[in-house]
C-alpha cells in the first residue's frame, strides 16, 4: 500500500473514532438528562400522591388518612339506658275508716228516688259535680294529707251517684284502694257492687229504696256473697 492509501485510512479510523465518541457522549449526555427528568418527575408525583407501577406502566393514586382526626370507637359515647319509671309509693298512712265511713262526718245523702232517673243512660256523669274546696275538706276530716298517689284512694260516695246518692260532703268519705287495705275491702270492690245493685234496680230485682239500704249499710256482706 502506498503512503496516499495509507493517509486515506488514518483519515478514515480518526473520523470513525470521532463519530463514535460524538454519538457516545451525546448518548451520556442524553441518560443523564433523562435519568434527572424521571427523578424530577418521580418527586412531582410523590409530591402529589402519585406513583407509577414498575410493572404495568400505569399510575397509582394514594389517598392519605388522617390519623389525627380518627375517633376512636371506644371513645364514642354509649346512649344512656333510660330509667324505668317507679310508681310513686303511697305515703305512711292510717286509715281508720276502711269498709264505711266515719258515722260522724258521712251519714249519706240522697238526690233521687226515682227509678227512670238513675237507669238513665249517663246519668251519673251528668250529677258528678265535686268542688276542689269541699273533696279537700273531706281529707281533712278524714285526717288524711291531700292529695294522696294516683289509684291509692277515692272520694267516694257513700250511696253511689248511680243508686241516687248526692254530691253533698255529708254523703263523702275517702276510701282506700284494694291495694292497701286488701282484696274485697277497697273501693275497687265497693264499686263492684255499685253496679251490681244498679243492675238490680233497673231490672226490676230490687227498689231504688232498698238498693240504698243496702249499699250504705252492708255493702260488704253482698260482695262475700257474690264474690266470695
């Protein structure tokens, strides 16, 4: 080879060898600047919760929990059972009057006789007619405080408005529930027999004059009877 071909060589190999550092620093160079974009990129999405999965290419969001605010279940208040209601106790009372009344304040008192009158259909709720001052009047005789618990006593009427009985204070007197004084002694049972004598009457069993007989003075002996 002469000394021409040889320089055409040395020329070609030189810029062979230049081309190829060229391309391979631009490629360096090229990496380093990928490399810090994805690095750049990567803090951008950590800034946003954002991330890429390695394996598929596709993003995935995070959504943060605040722990700070989380409430604790166990820290929630429980609803407070609601108290079941206790009756009333009736007050520390004697009663000296438990079959019939005190004869000295209650002897009875009439309004009508008449039959047609007392069978009426709601006859006693018309005549019922109490005033405060006098039911009061009659604890006070009866010595007992007023008012008493709900159902522990009644103002009751010694010959029933139902049997022609008034509303005059000589015909009232308290009288204590079954629940006090015993089964068949209250006015529970006297009211029993109230309308067992009522029943009486209006069928023609019994007259209005007897069936007032027998409610002021031996109630209690009709309920053995039909009560036992």
């Amino acid at each position: 080879m002469n000394r021409k071909g040889k320089v055409f060589w040395y020329n070609t190999i030189f810029w062979i060898f230049v081309v190829m550092v060229v391309i391979a620093g631009y490629m360096l160079i090229n990496s380093t600047i990928t490399k810090n974009h994805i690095k750049e990129l990567k803090d951008e999405l950590n800034k946003t919760n954002i991330s890429i999965n390695p394996d598929t290419g596709v993003p995935i969001i995070s959504i943060p929990v605040n722990t700070t605010n989380t409430t604790n279940i166990n820290n929630i208040s429980k609803p407070k059972p609601v108290p079941t209601p206790v009756p009333k106790p009736v007050s520390n009372v004697t009663y000296k009057y438990i079959l019939y009344p005190n004869p000295k304040y209650t002897t009875g008192d009439i309004l009508t006789r008449e039959k047609n009158v007392i069978c009426r259909a709601g006859y006693s709720a018309q005549v019922r007619d109490v005033p405060a001052s006098v039911r009061k009047q009659v604890f006070a005789n009866y010595e007992i405080p007023f008012p008493q618990p709900l159902r522990s006593t009644e103002l009751d009427h010694m010959i029933s408005l139902e049997l022609g009985g008034s509303n005059d204070i000589s015909n009232l007197w308290i009288e204590p529930s079954d629940s006090i004084v015993g089964k068949g002694r209250g006015f529970e049972s006297k009211d029993k027999i109230e309308n067992y004598l009522h029943e009486q009457v209006c069928s023609g069993k019994m007259t209005i004059d007897e069936a007032q007989t027998v409610i002021r003075t031996k109630w209690y002996d009709i309920y053995l009877q039909q009560y036992g």
